[in-house]
C-alpha cells in the first residue's frame, strides 16, 4: 500500500510540474440531449424592483421556477377569503413567472395564526425568515378547505398549467415543530386536497434542508449507511406514502454544503428505497441549492455553482435544480455580505449569477470528452457550434481530500471523530490535515487508514492549483480544420462585478452610485478565439471559468435540448400507456430515442389522447412536434 502510495504521489507531482491539462473532446460521439436541469431554475424571491424587473425581462428559461407566493399569502391574511384576494392581486405576474419555467413550484408552508392549533404562534429559529406557526391546524378540514381553494384559484382561475405543489419546507430547521406523525397526516390531507381538485397535479415534498435529515436529527458529514437513511425523512415519507396511497409525484430537498457527491447520494438512496417498496421512482427536484454562507463571494462561489450544475447533469438523475435565490434576502451592511441572491441587494449581478448564465448557453446534445486530470467541462454540439463550458475548479485542499475519504472510502465524520483524526466537539481538522499535506504520516493497517492515505494525492493536486494558474490544452478529435470562436471568461476580475463594485467604492462612489452604474453594464463580454489544426490552449486562475463557442460545419444537427410545456404527457415514467392532453386541435407527435431516430409516429386528437407505448425497451425518449424541433419532452418507458 505505502508503494501505491507513493506512485500515486510521483504521479500527481509529475501532473503539477507540468502544470498542464490536455482535454480531448469527441464532437461526433453524442451522449444524449442536454438537460432541462442545465438550464438555471432558481428560487423566485425578489426584495425589490429592480430585482423583479431584471427577472421578468432577462429572456431566460428557466428549469424551475420555485416562489413562496402561498406562505405570503397566508402569512399577511386573516382568513380565507383574504388569502384567496392577495394571491389573485398578482396572478398576472403568476401567468408570467409559468410562461418563463418547465416546472413552477408553489409552496404550501407556514400554520397562519388564524388555522393554528398553537396559540403562541410558534415561530421557527430558522434565519433569514418570519414564520408565524409551526404547528398543525386546529381544524384539519379547515386546513383541506384552505389548500383546495388556493390550488383550485392557481389552476384552474389563474391558469398555471405547470404547477407544482410542495408540502412545507425545511421541516428539519424548525420550520415545523410538532410530531412527524402530524407532518404525515399534513402531508396526506394537503395531497389529497390538491389531488382532489385535479388528480393529475404534482404533489411532493418534503424539502428538507439536507437529503438525509429527519425532522429531529441531522446525519454526519460523509457517507449515509442505508440504515441511517431509511430513518430520514424522505425515507420515512416514502414508506408512509406507499402505505396509505399518496405517493408523492416528486421528492425534494435541499444542498448546502460543498460536496457536490451528495447529489448523488441522495439519488442512488431513492431509487433503491422506491426499487424496495416496489414503487416507481418519482420526480426528482433539488429545490434549493447553493454553496455554504461561509463560501458564498468568495472566489470559490462561481466555480462552485458549476461544478455543482456539471455534477447534477453528468452524474444523477435529478430532474430539477433550484438555486437559491434569486436576489439576497437581507440588505446588509455591504453590498456583497455572503447571502443567497444571484443579485446583490442593489440588484448588481454577482459571479455566481454569471456562472448560471454561462451555463444557460449551452445547447444541443452533450459530447464525450476525457482528460487526464480532473476537470470540470461540459460540452455540446448544436447545428454547426460547439459550446464548451470549463471551470478550473479548485475546492480548498482539505475539502477535496475529505470528500475523497468520505464518499471513495464509505467514511463519514463520526468514524474519523471516533479514531481521533478530528474532533467534531472543537471543529478541529489539523491532525487529519497534517496527515493529507504529508507532515505525518499513518500506517495503512485498517480500511479508514487507507481510505485517508489515499486521499492524500487529492490534496495535494488542489493544493498546487489553488494558487497557480493551469494549462488547459484543447483538441476537437476529428476536425483538424482552423475555427473561429468566441470566449466569454469569468474570473476574480473580468466580468465580475464584485471586483468592479470595489473598484468604484475605492474611486469614491457611494454604494447606491456603484449599484447604479453597474447596473446599466451589466453584460457578459467576450473577445474572437480560435482553434488551429482542431487545437488551442489557455491559463486559467484558480476558480476560473471560460464558455467557447466554436462554428463547426456539420455538428449537432439531431437533438434540441428545450421543453415546451403546450402539452402534458402523463403519467411519467409510464409501462404502458401515454396520455396526452393540452392540444386545441388535431396534431402530429414523434416519438425519437436519444440519437434522434424516430421509433413512432401518433396522430393526436384534440383533448386527451392516449398512445400505446408497452412494446418499446425500457430507456428514454423524446416525444414533440416534428414540425417544432425544440417543443420535445423528455418519456421514461419503464
């Protein structure tokens, strides 16, 4: 092991003398469409109006579109009537937000005062919030009542044809303080009420703050045994539903921390949870997600959103991803002072945000590329372009070697606290430091000190480039053709606001000065690129990203990436049979597998239709209007 040990170090020592990366990228060897998932769903908070201006207008689709418009509601109404009065006040802006998402979420949260069974109001410890109630209703019926009124005036008098409905949120932070049982018996009376206004509705939840939480405990940082699992909430849940007929049509949660391996781990426990309660696996939502305040600013953040974006696309099956949020929820003392927004409070466009809109731009199909060192790259082919989106991702060493320990090992935090490598108490990682920096070093006589000393080449890989640029050398295999592109860079100074925002304070400029100018510059600037003979090259600083777009005659011709939401199919995934709904008249469907074959062709008539799929394999499929080639939906045939 100590001579493993050793060749692994020699190794990475001989990548970072070299200093350079050589990606190789196959632009006719196609994985599948790009999904919706890269596109930036974001939760919809905005403080103020410059910040709801900017959203409403930015042009982007989103993947999701989450708001706390039904908490509002309830929250700031003394009854029923009121609550139904504040949400109809803004249901234009609500026909608005459905147009610009594949999925708009709404939030059933928060016990108003005049439901409660509490007469203390309960307010929940959770930052960043005032929450009136935490505790059940004194009238469950009363509660139905409230919920089957509001869905019915979304959906069917307002018009939100792609609502999605999500029961509480961060139940596990004290936003609800009674018993688990009662979050099931909310759970259930909330999904039957939504259900019985349209029993093709989404109905999910529970959005905790973490995959693996319960509502009275928190896991340890690092790999979740399946038995610790299956006491989380989400786990609980699935074995409620499945038990009394509410199986929820998506789980969701919530990612704050900076293992980008979680998104992962969450999935597989899921899929293996329902393949055990032999139910389908459903939707699968992300519905916030963000970097750890400690994180957020710094020169990390933006690199972060990337990776983290790169590793839901690339290596789950997470359906949707939400950020959070969309502008910070508290002004501050500063104008970037480490809150959730993807704008500042002046409504500047941080790093992050310009991350999520470098991301937006890719297109087309996702193409194979390798490297001989890790990276973090996405990219795709689209008629006659490549895009490729790559960031010099750079974790604090530390952080990367743990991740390694934890989730190539099956370790977590408590098995490192009990053989004495940290100590959870104080927070002290030194010790378990000293040994991956190579300062000690530890035999490999059990499988935790394997697991520690194998981690050690990770460190030491970050810990170089954490402080020196990197080399990326380039190759389209296949094309050897001289290309021009284009390059949008961002860094801890090109297009960064926060860097500018300084700038102009130092010069003098107030901060609403600062804001101002700034936001009426806000654009992403790029400079000509090129590839010569198929090949090129570039340094990045650490936490650096760059987007190409390169003209290449004859590429990504096949598969388009955008859902259109003119049509429902349902249910989905399906073993048999497809219902379609949503077309006015007569209409033509293509059913095409990921290469863009087309297997069948459905004439659909006005209203609902149903098409008989039970014969294909199981896999994925596109299902759209031939005549509109980015209107596809995404089919899973079990």
């Amino acid at each position: 092991m100590k001579k493993l040990i050793l060749l692994s170090l020699i190794m990475v020592i001989g990548c970072i003398a070299n200093s350079q990366t050589t990606i190789t990228i196959y632009p006719d060897t196609l994985q599948g469409l790009l999904p919706v998932t890269a596109k930036p769903g974001v939760f919809y908070v905005p403080k103020t109006s410059v910040a709801e201006t900017d959203f409403n207008s930015n042009g982007i689709y989103q993947n999701a579109i989450r708001t706390h418009v039904i908490e509002s509601a309830l929250n700031n109404a003394e009854n029923l009537d009121e609550c139904l009065s504040i949400i109809e006040s803004v249901s234009a802006d609500l026909q608005l937000l459905s147009e610009k998402c594949q999925k708009f979420v709404f939030i059933f949260e928060k016990m108003p005062a005049w439901l409660s069974s509490s007469s203390d109001g309960s307010p929940a410890s959770t930052p960043g919030w005032f929450v009136l109630n935490t505790k059940p209703p004194a009238d469950w019926e009363a509660w139905e009542l409230v919920v089957s009124e509001i869905t019915n005036l979304l959906v069917n008098e307002i018009g939100i044809e792609n609502a999605w409905f999500e029961i509480w949120n961060e139940p596990d932070l004290g936003s609800w303080t009674a018993s688990e049982a009662e979050y099931y018996e909310l759970y259930k009376r909330s999904f039957d009420a939504i259900k019985a206004v349209d029993n093709t509705l989404a109905v999910g939840g529970p959005a905790v703050n973490f995959w693996a939480n319960d509502i009275y405990w928190q896991p340890p940082a690092g790999k979740i045994s399946m038995a610790q699992a299956d006491s989380s909430l989400i786990g609980q849940l699935l074995e409620y539903s499945a038990d009394n007929d509410c199986n929820p049509d998506f789980l969701s949660w919530h990612n704050f921390n900076l293992f980008d391996q979680e998104f992962k781990e969450a999935v597989d426990y899921i899929k293996l949870k329902c393949d055990d309660l032999s139910i389908e696996t459903p939707t699968l939502m992300v519905s916030e997600w963000n970097a750890p305040s400690a994180v957020r600013e710094s020169s990390l953040h933006k690199a972060f959103i990337v990776k983290g974006q790169e590793s839901i696309i690339r290596e789950s099956s997470i359906d949707n991803q939400i950020i959070a949020a969309w502008h910070d929820f508290e002004e501050g003392a500063s104008e970037f002072h480490s809150d959730y927004g993807m704008l500042s409070w002046g409504g500047i466009h941080k790093p992050a945000y310009y991350a999520t809109l470098m991301m937006n731009e890719l297109k087309g199909t996702l193409c194979k590329a390798e490297s001989d060192d890790p990276i973090v790259l996405t990219a795709t082919a689209y008629e006659d372009s490549m895009y490729i989106l790559l960031a010099n991702y750079c974790p604090t060493p530390i952080v990367a070697a743990l991740g390694h320990t934890f989730y190539q090992g099956d370790f977590n935090a408590i098995d490192l606290d009990n053989a004495g490598f940290i100590n959870l108490e104080t927070g002290d990682l030194s010790y378990l430091e000293s040994i991956y920096s190579g300062d000690v070093i530890i035999g490999d006589d059990s499988p935790l000190h394997i697991a520690i000393n194998e981690s050690i080449p990770s460190y030491s890989f970050y810990e170089f480039y954490q402080e020196n640029p990197r080399t990326f050398n380039l190759n389209l295999e296949g094309y050897s053709d001289d290309y021009t592109a284009v390059i949008y860079e961002l860094n801890d100074t090109i297009n960064n606001n926060r860097f500018k925002f300084d700038s102009l304070v130092n010069m003098g400029y107030t901060r609403e000065e600062a804001a101002d100018y700034l936001r009426e510059n806000q654009g992403l600037k790029s400079e000509s690129f090129s590839f010569t003979s198929g090949e090129t090259s570039l340094n990045l600083a650490p936490n650096a990203i760059v987007l190409i777009k390169i003209g290449v005659d004859g590429v990504g011709g096949i598969i388009n990436e955008t859902e259109n939401l003119g049509f429902k199919a349902y249910p989905n995934p399906t073993n048999s049979t497809l219902t379609i709904s949503g077309f006015k008249a007569q209409n033509e469907l293509e059913l095409r597998d990921f290469t863009g074959k087309v297997i069948r062709t459905f004439n659909i008539e006005a209203g609902d239709s149903e098409i008989d799929i039970s014969e294909l394999k199981s896999g994925i499929y596109l299902l759209g209007n031939p005549k509109n080639n980015i209107s596809f939906k995404k089919i899973i045939k079990n």
